[in-house]
C-alpha cells in the first residue's frame, strides 16, 4: 500500500494497493490491485496464474476502470521453460490501442534482460477513426 496526501490542496493524491496471494505449493497464485488518483482514474486489476506442470505455465491478467465498468485492458499469456530459458507468448487487448501478439524469450540466469521479439500489432485504432471508448 502507498499513497500520498496533498496537505495544499487537502485531497488525497492517489493511493496504491497490491494483495498477492500465493498456494503454499506454489503452483498458483492471485494478484489484486486497486489504483485510485482522484484527478484521473479509478481501477482494478487482478492476475491469476497457475502451473501447469514442470514445462508449461499459463496466467490472465485484467485491468477493469471501476467508474465506467469498462475493461481497458486483457492479457493471456502461456510460459514455457526451455531449460535454460523462458519462452512467453502473450495475446493483450488494450481499450482504444488495438490487439497485440508478442514473444518474449528471458534468460533464467539473468531474468531482468529480456529479448522481445513481439510487438506484432494488429486491429490497431488509426488516427481519426470511431472509438469504442465510453461505450
């Protein structure tokens, strides 16, 4: 939990909340988060993920404006250990941006280098055209 208090303007600034939950064999787990800043969004999000066998390991993440009801934003991502490294494919579906596939190959050793070779976006918004935003 973090958040800020702006004592000038005496309004909360934002606040930040994360809960995660892990099974005890850690095979599966939750995430729950709460975003709020008064000035320009409220939303959650939560991740679930799960481990399917020593190879394979699938997780979905959401995040949802509570304001609106809207989901802005949807990700589907399958894992796959290849000894040495880990191999991601992601789908993610972003409110008013579009639809994108990626993969993402990560060092086991060294997990913060990532080699993405994704960004293959497709059904992107173009520049002036009808949104479904609000809708």
């Amino acid at each position: 939990l973090d958040s800020a208090y702006g004592t000038q303007i005496d309004k909360i600034k934002y606040v930040n909340f994360d809960l995660y939950l892990q099974t005890l064999n850690k095979k599966s787990y939750i995430n729950f988060g709460k975003r709020f800043q008064p000035a320009y969004d409220d939303q959650v999000t939560t991740e679930i993920g799960h481990k399917l066998n020593s190879k394979w390991t699938v997780r979905t993440y959401q995040r949802v404006d509570v304001v609106d009801g809207i989901l802005k934003e949807q990700e589907y991502t399958i894992t796959r250990d290849l000894h040495c490294w880990l191999m991601d494919v992601s789908f993610n579906e972003t409110r008013t941006q579009g639809d994108e596939i990626w993969l993402v190959f990560t060092m086991k050793a060294f997990p913060e280098m990532k080699l993405d070779l994704g960004g293959a976006g497709f059904n992107k918004r173009k520049a002036g055209s009808q949104s479904s935003e609000g809708q």
